[in-house]
C-alpha cells in the first residue's frame, strides 16, 4: 500500500474546499494569537514582502513580542525632538585603507596668479562680471572701494533678482557695514586677503544669526536660527561682504523654492538647475562677486553646468557644515561656485579646516599652484562617457582635443564594478532621518513639490527600508571606496561628463569635482566638463581646469541680461528685519 496523499482519490473542488478549510483555520488561529497586539503576524507578512524575504509562521509568531518591543522603544524616542543639527553617532570616513596623509602633508604650498594690474572699466555692468582675483586687485590698491562694489551688486540684486527668482533675503544693511569696515581696514594698513572687501551670496540653507535661513520651505520660511554657520564665519573674517541670501530647491532639491523657479540668466524660460539654484543664477547674472553652494549629489556640478560658471565640490570632510541644513551626513559637502577657477582656488582656502564642530572635517592642508608644470598631473578620461553622450557629445570630445593639444597625455580608465545607483538609497534614508518629523506630523503636505520624485513621497518610502540594507548599502560603499581609489593609483586628475557615472560615485566615495563651461549648444545654452581628482587634492584639479579655462575662454562669455525684461517680474525679495 502506498503512503502519502494521492491526488488522484481526491476531486479538484473537494481538495479547494479542504485547502480552504485550513486557511480559515490557520487564519482564525493568526487572529486569535495575534488580538489585542499592536503588530499582527499579516503585518510581518506584509512587511517581509517589502524586504525580500520569506519568514515560516513560526518564525514569524516569535518575532511579535521583539517587534513589540522595539515599536516602543520607536514611540520613547519620538518624544525626544531631534534638531535637523544633531548628527548621528556614525560617521563616514571617506579614506581608503592605505591612505597617505605623508604625501599631502609634504607638498603645502598656495601660489595663486594675481594680476599685474587692473583697469576700472567705464561701464559698471562690465565691473560687475570682473572675477574676484581682479576685483581684489582694485580694491587692495584702492582703485574701488567695496562699498561702492557693494552697491553695485545691491542695485544688481535688486534689479535682476526678482525676475530670475534668485534671492530669499537681501542683506543689505549688514552688507554695507561689512563693506565699510572693509574700507576702514584697509585705510590703516590692514588687508585680510584677496576676499577683503568681496561682496558674495550664501545659499540659504546656511545659517546667519538675525535673518531667515528658509531652507527653501514654505515650513522655514519665518525660521530663524541661533547659531552661525562656520562658512559664514571663515568669510567674514576673511573681509568678504555678505550680500544676499540665495534660493535653493526646498530643502535641497531641484530649482523649485516658495518663491518659483530659479531662472537661469542665459535663458529665462529655464530652470537653474538645482539645488544650488540662486548660487549658480546670481553668480552667472553678476550679481554677486561669487556664492557659496552645496552638494549631496549634483547640487554644484548641475547648476554650475546649466549657467555656466566655474563650481568646486569638495573632498568629503573639507569643509565644516556646522550651521548647514543637513539633508545626509554621509554626502553633504560645501563649495564655492565663481567666474573663474582661480576664484575657487581663493575662496577654498578661506574656508576649509575644521572649526571643534563638525566632527567629519579634517586637518590636512590645500595646495594649489596655478602656474605648476601641467605634464607633472597625470590625466585620465572615462571613455564610455564621452562615446555614449546623447547631447553635446562633439563638446566634449572637443575638451579631449583641446588638452591633447596642449601636449597632454590623457589614458582611458575604467570605474568600478558595482554600481552606485543600487545603493543610491543611502541618501533618501538619510533625508528622511533628518526630516522625520515631517513625515510623522504630516507637515510634509505643505511642501511646494509633491509627486512621486518629491522629498514627501521620498521620505515616506525611506521608511520601508530595512535598517539592515542600510547598513550593507555603506558596506558596499565602502568597497567602491576601495576600487575608485585602486582605478585612480596612477591618476592624479580623471575627466567625466557632468551626467555620466562618476557624479553618483565620487559623492558617495567623496571625491572632489571641478566643473567648467566647455562650450555652448545650438541654443546658447553652456555645457560643462567635470575635472575630478583624489580626495584632497583639489589642487591638481583645479590646476587642469584652470589651464583648460585659460586655453578655450568660455568662463569669458556672459549672459544677456536684456532676456529678462520678457520675464514677469515677481514679489521683491524680502528685507531683513531690523
């Protein structure tokens, strides 16, 4: 006689009915088991589909009384509020294993070209695009003062920026105190360096103590904070003008802000890109000497490239971001974005070193020779990107042409194998940490994006993913940190497009990207390259671009402003209270 179950002895509709029977009893015995409790084996059912995994009924039935437990443990600690400024216990360490501090610590040394000598032009429209190391010049040898530059670019602020939708909140009283201290300084001797005296824009995501640092919110509109941003502070005591505060995409994506759509002055009826939306706009427009940005992932590289100004991503760790929103702490960098790689160069200085308060900066130094042998950098190029580019595929081959002829060797390389894309998630489960309290109040509806590829929805899916993923999505990370940096052991600088791999890689292996205008598309429209190097060695990059910048001149064109006068005017920007 033969054992088991024969289907055969047993109709199709009987075996449904017994099938069903002990569904509904396993189901009644689920129900039973699980009444009164907070978490149901069908959620663990639910849940475990969201992660990929298949967990028995026991297995499940064991897990209630922990989950339970840790649900409560989740409602104790949503009691405690969390500033957006309190960072996690982890923190990222972008250095491969064999890192060589020796070898950057041996080279210190900053040799920037200023001019020989600089004439005020007639036309204060022409002064207002003047890069910084020529608006230093005349102002140390007090052929201008920064107060009359100041109000130059006030008047410029007020005039272009409500039609470019680049401004949250003027600075002008505190603007023409700095600029008359400026004035005074140097009048007795004292000059603090080639920023004394510059007028410039923060993005408004940064903190200064007495004006709204909005985040680009409708939620932030009115916030003020207490505490000052440390790259507020380094430029201040650098001699540099605060001037404006400018838009961002809320909470640092896009272009989009409580007060429109940042323009991009080259063409109006575009976006600036974002999220460094008004620094890259005001910078372009001549509305400010340069700005200040910040990138998790494409916010310098994008706008930069969309209007045509030079922008400097930093090493992971370069610069303090005490004072800045936090959107991920394990991405977030701060950089300047100027006329002219030089202008970077300056502005760089002023600013990196830790400050005691950020715990991620390091104390290694920046050096930077713009007149260094260009054949000593050894240069390399992602091919693929370059050969597969959809748009502007003959710009950037061009770039290729351009320092090939300019006696430079340049060899293909090759990224690393696992791909960034697949734990870009990283930055989405950040965010949603650092605006959690958004999602639970349902605060997040009052956003100006919604949509699925909006912060709301983003934060709310970030949710879902497990904490263990998490974990091993910066497992991952850190082998691509490992591979980039054995693919760059004899590169010193490694060219990409702006849109190609590399973007996603080096802002999660941390590093730095130079980006430069390369040409312009049958609309007028810039076109960027990026120049990417080592982590701290902004210097080699900035070198290439520099002699790249120097070699082609489009860092030389600006936008035609008279473009704006088809563009509705919007509400003025806000002034700051007194």
């Amino acid at each position: 006689m033969k054992s088991g179950f024969n289907s055969g002895s047993v109709s199709w509709p009987l075996m449904a009915v017994i099938l069903s029977v002990i569904l509904v009893i396993g189901g009644a015995f689920a129900l039973h088991y699980t009444k009164g409790r907070a978490i149901t084996i069908q959620d663990i059912s639910s849940a475990s589909k969201i992660s990929g995994l298949n967990f028995t009924y026991q297995e499940k039935k064991m897990m209630l009384p922990n989950l339970e437990e840790n649900l409560a443990s989740y409602q104790k600690m949503r009691q405690i509020h969390l500033e957006n400024s309190v960072p996690p216990a982890l923190i990222f360490n972008p250095l491969p294993a064999d890192f060589d501090f020796k070898r950057l610590e041996a080279d210190q040394r900053f040799i920037y070209e200023e001019p020989v000598s600089v004439e005020v032009p007639e036309s204060e429209e022409v002064l207002a695009f003047y890069p910084v190391t020529d608006l230093a010049w005349l102002i140390k040898n007090r052929r201008i003062s920064s107060e009359y530059l100041t109000r130059i670019y006030l008047d410029r602020l007020k005039k272009y920026g409500p039609k470019l939708h680049c401004v949250v909140t003027l600075t002008e009283d505190l603007a023409l105190k700095q600029a008359r201290q400026a004035d005074e300084e140097l009048a007795h001797g004292i000059y603090r360096g080639p920023l004394h005296g510059i007028p410039y824009g923060l993005k408004d995501l940064l903190a200064v103590k007495g004006y709204p640092t909005t985040w680009g919110s409708p939620i932030y509109k009115t916030q003020k904070l207490e505490e000052e941003a440390t790259v507020y502070k380094k430029l201040t005591q650098a001699g540099a003008v605060l001037v404006a505060k400018l838009s961002m995409g809320e909470m640092a994506w896009g272009d989009v802000w409580f007060g429109g759509l940042t323009r991009n002055p080259w063409d109006p009826n575009q976006g600036s890109s974002g999220s460094s939306a008004g620094s890259a706009s005001a910078t372009a427009a001549g509305l400010v000497g340069f700005a200040i940005g910040t990138e998790t992932w494409g916010s310098i590289v994008s706008p930069s490239t969309r209007c045509g100004v030079s922008g400097l991503r930093p090493t992971f760790g370069r610069v303090s971001r005490y004072g800045a929103m936090a959107l991920s702490w394990s991405m977030d960098k701060i950089g300047p974005m100027a006329r002219s790689v030089e202008d970077l160069a300056l502005i760089f200085q002023a600013i990196i070193g830790p400050d005691g308060k950020d715990r991620t900066v390091f104390d290694l130094p920046f050096s930077y020779d713009g007149q260094s042998d260009l054949k000593k950098i050894r240069i390399g190029y992602y091919k693929k990107s370059f050969d597969q580019a959809r748009r502007h595929k003959d710009k950037y081959l061009a770039v290729l042409n351009t320092l090939s002829s300019m006696g430079l060797d340049l060899e293909e390389i090759e990224l690393p194998e696992i791909d960034p894309e697949m734990i870009s998630f990283i930055l989405n489960v950040e965010a949603a940490a650092a605006f959690d309290e958004l999602t639970r109040t349902n605060q997040d509806e009052l956003m100006v994006r919604q949509g699925r590829d909006a912060w709301p929805n983003i934060f709310r899916q970030a949710r879902f993913v497990p904490a263990v993923e998490y974990i091993q999505a910066n497992r991952l990370r850190a082998m691509l940190i490992e591979q980039l940096a054995s693919k760059l052991k004899e590169i010193d600088v490694y060219l990409d497009t702006p849109s190609g791999p590399s973007l996603l890689l080096t802002n999660l292996t941390g590093q730095p990207t130079v980006v430069v205008p390369c040409g312009f598309d049958d609309k007028g429209h810039p076109v960027g390259i990026t120049f990417i190097s080592n982590l701290f060695e902004e210097g080699q990059a900035l070198r290439l671009a520099k002699a790249y910048q120097q070699a082609t001149g489009f860092h030389l064109k600006h936008p035609d402003l008279s473009l704006l006068d088809q563009v509705k005017t919007s509400p003025q920007p806000e002034e700051e209270e007194d």
